[in-house]
DNA sequence: GGACCGGTGTCCTTAATCTT
DNA sequence: AAGATTAAGGACACCGGTCC
C-alpha cells in the first residue's frame, strides 16, 4: 500500500456566507490510478477531516500556508493544494489540472468538478480585497477553531499519515462492513493467477511492458512478482531492461533537446546530433528484442559525457542565482 | 484432514544508473 | 572514479487451493 497514490486539493468555499475550507482528498487504491477508494471532506473547522456520514478523523502535519504540489505528507500525495488567502494565479495551475495534460485526473471522479470550482473561485479571489489576516494569523484563527471543534465533536485520533480504517474489521458493525465493501475499501482477497493466464503469457506481451518498472509490469500483465520473473527466465530475458531503456529514452531526449538549439549551427553539427540519436534509437530497439544485450560501451561513454554536461550546466545555473 | 504445490508479500542483497 | 541512489533479484515464510 505504500505506493498508493493520493490525491488532495484544497480550496475556499463560500457556503453560507462563511468563510470555509473545503479539503478534498483521494485516495487511489493500492497504487491503481483507476481505483479511488474513499473521498474525504475537510470540516468547517480547523484541521480536522471529516468522512462522509462517518466520524472526525485528524490529518496530522498539514498546515495549508502555501501553495503545495506533489508533497509527499506520510501516505498521501497532494496534488494541489492551495491556502484560502494565497490562491494561486491561474498560470500556474493550468499544467497540473489540466486533464489533457494530467490523465491522471481522469481516474478521480467528481475532479472536473472540483477543478471547475476551484478554478471560478480562483479567478473570482483575484477581483477580491486580500485578506485582512496574514498567514499566520490564519493559522492562529484555526488553532482557535481546533479547540473549539475539539469540545463539540466526537474526534478520532486517526492520523491520516497512516492507512485510514486500521480498525479491524470484526470491530465494525454489519452494516458499516456492508458499507466499506460498497466503498470499495475492504481488502481484497488477491486472487492468484490461473495457470492457463500465465502460460499465455507470450514475449510480445512482455515486451510491451519493458518501459514499465517490473512491479507495475506484473500489475499490468496480472500476474505475481515471482511469476513475471520466472516468465522472463523462461522466455530468455535474465534482467528486466526498463532502466537500460528508461537510460536511452533520456539519453535520446537530451539529444532531441540538443538538436533543438543547433538548429542554426552549421549543418555538420545537426547531422552529428541526427546520427548519434539514430543509433541510440537503434540500441533501444535491439535491447527491446534482445533484452539480455548489454548497453554497448561507447554508449555508455556517451551517457557519462551527458551526465558530466548536465551536472556542469546545473553547477553554473546555481553560480548565476 | 493432511500433504503438496504454487502464488504472494516482504526483506535483504546486489547491480545498474546517476551524481558529484 | 568514487559514492549515493534506485530498482531488480533472490530467498523465504505464509497462505490458499487441490488432490489423495
């Protein structure tokens, strides 16, 4: 489960004329981004979430001051995550919740909404006065709050940092078990693959998934870990080659970018950069075929002139700031 | 019901890749 | 070239299904 993908977004609501924070989180099943298991929402007051129809649970070391993309906070991920008196420029969010260019998002229902909303507050914040609170006195207001919310609301002290529904099962009554199954939330029972699936298994399945970790590979393909590698040792392949290829896919990019800026060098260059990437790409496709097949050493050569360039470029990028 | 087989998950090790 | 990081490999315990 630690894999597991969480999506988080937060943003200002207006709901009765009160100032309310609105905390979204999804949680993706078991690293599945088509699965979501459970959406929460944040309570009115202070950091405390609240699942729907169900009790108060506390999100620990989430302090919503700034913007926040990609933070890993325990098991969750955010994916966006804004304060109520900091909303930022429209600019700056179109990359990550655009659906276009984040298929992610597709996999998390009621999201467009959401975005949608966000997005008409965003803009409709921008007309408004700035707050009259700093950050910090935010903050404060919401500690404020915490205590408040604290005397009022039953509140459990799950921390959301860990896999939520640590209760055991056979603490659950019937029919909160009948309504975790229809969540999708239970543990399933993994079922182990028939062997008529595995002996299907063919090369040219397996190597449509050499661009993938062996892990996500296995996901893909339905099968166990220890299943996809005997498969491989069957099918001739002793080492999965997505790093080799994860390697000459950057290795090809940088080259791309390279032919980029020569664009107006003289034509020697650009023929240069052409052919280096013909052969890279070439190298791809033999490893693709030939999975046991070494990256030859004049490639590997290359790649440590790229490394050296790059870490050259970035030692000078940090000079000039 | 017990033995056996095979898949899964986990933990540690090792190799490959990347950074400095 | 050395060190750091990351991901794959391997071993092993556990569990569920099947067969006798």
């Amino acid at each position: 489960m630690a894999s597991s993908l969480i999506a988080l977004l937060v943003f200002e609501n207006n709901i009765n004329k009160e100032l309310v924070r609105s905390l979204h989180v999804y949680r993706l099943k078991d690293g599945k981004e088509k699965e979501v298991e459970r959406e929460f929402v944040f309570s009115v007051d202070g950091p405390y979430v609240e699942m729907k129809a169900g009790p108060i649970l506390r999100l620990r070391r989430f302090e919503v001051l700034e913007l926040f993309e990609g933070l890993v906070i325990g098991l969750w991920r955010c994916i966006f995550a804004f304060h109520v008196n900091n909303p930022p420029p429209l600019s700056h969010s179109s990359f990550l919740l655009s659906v276009s260019r984040n298929p992610k998002l597709k996999s998390i229902p009621t999201l467009a909404k959401d975005i949608h909303f966000i997005l008409k507050l965003s803009c409709k914040t921008d007309n408004e006065e700035p707050s009259r609170f700093s950050s910090k006195e935010i903050c404060e207001l919401d500690r404020d709050n915490c205590h408040q919310s604290k005397k009022s609301l039953p509140v459990l002290d799950q921390d959301l940092n860990c896999l939520p529904y640590s209760v055991s099962p056979s603490e659950l009554s019937k029919s909160e078990q009948i309504e975790l199954c229809a969540a999708g939330v239970m543990e399933k029972k993994k079922k182990r693959a028939a062997s008529e699936d595995i002996a299907r298994i063919a090369l040219e399945d397996v190597v449509k998934c050499f661009g993938l970790p062996i892990v996500e590979a296995s996901r893909n393909l339905k099968v166990g870990l220890t299943v996809l590698k005997r498969k491989c040792r069957e099918l001739g392949i002793p080492r999965w080659p997505h790093r080799k290829i994860k390697s000459l896919d950057s290795l090809i990019r940088s080259l791309q970018e390279e032919a980029e800026r020569h664009k107006q060098d003289s034509e020697d260059t650009t023929m240069a950069v052409a052919k280096r990437r013909r052969m890279l790409e070439r190298e791809k496709e033999t490893i693709e075929r030939k999975p046991f097949m070494e990256i030859q050493s004049e490639t590997k050569r290359f790649r440590q002139d790229v490394f050296k360039r790059r870490h050259r470029a970035r030692a000078l990028g940090n000079q000039g700031l």
